[in-house]
C-alpha cells in the first residue's frame, strides 16, 4: 500500500466517529454500511488513532482489513500487525484493541457477530508506552 494512501477505499470513509469518539485516541471516521440483521460498519483510522481496550460480549467481531497499515492486539498476547486483505476473527469476551500505525491511515470493515443479549464493554485507553512500543 503507498505511504500516501490518506484513506480513502472501496467503501465510504464517512463522517466522524462522533458516537464513538470518547473511546478513541486520536480521529476516526465511520460509514454504517448495513443494519439488516448485522451491524457492519467501515471504519477509518488516522494515523496513530486507536480504539481503547474493549470487549465484545456474547456476539463478539470480524475485522476485514480494506486499507493501510494498522495493530490488532488481544490482552496477554503480543500485538499482530494488520495489512490489507487481513482478516481477525475476535471471539466474545476477548479484551482487544485496533487501530492504525503511527505513521499510516488504516481501514476495516467491521462487522458485529449477531448475538441475543450483545453488548460492547468499553475500558481503559491503550497507553502511549504501549502503542510506542510496538514496531
């Protein structure tokens, strides 16, 4: 992917992830691509932006990577780089974090495994020395 991807993909980037915004560090956009059935969302992360720790309860999540370059990180387990074409499979009750590179825009689709009684558990941010220590 070209260092000067600023992402834009194959799906809208949308407007700014307002909703969710005080569980980011760091901007990020998202365009709703469906609710029939199944939430899926495209989510765009700027440089350095990531989620904070959280975890899907009972539905857990699939991460389709469509852009750049990002982190994909399971509490207790090193951190997974993330490229297009990449695809993370996050079972419920997984504590996790994603989100871009320092130095790349990052995108994925993100798609909610349907379960009765889903929820999402929001945590702590991920803190910079953990984020600047990844390579």
């Amino acid at each position: 992917m070209s260092e000067t991807f600023t992402g834009e993909g194959i799906f809208p980037k949308g407007g700014l992830n307002e909703a969710y915004a005080q569980y980011f560090t760091g901007t990020s956009y998202l365009a709703v691509l469906s609710t029939e059935g199944v939430f899926i969302g495209n989510v765009t992360f700027e440089p350095g932006c990531r989620n904070f720790w959280h975890v899907h309860h009972k539905g857990g999540q699939i991460l389709l990577v469509t852009g750049g370059r990002g982190w994909y990180q399971e509490a207790g387990k090193p951190a997974r780089k993330l490229l297009p074409g990449d695809v993370v499979n996050i079972p419920a009750e997984t504590r996790h974090w994603h989100g871009a590179a320092k130095d790349s825009w990052f995108v994925h689709v993100a798609i909610e495994v349907p379960a009765e009684g889903k929820s999402n558990e929001w945590l702590e941010p991920v803190t910079d020395e953990e984020y600047n220590a990844l390579d």
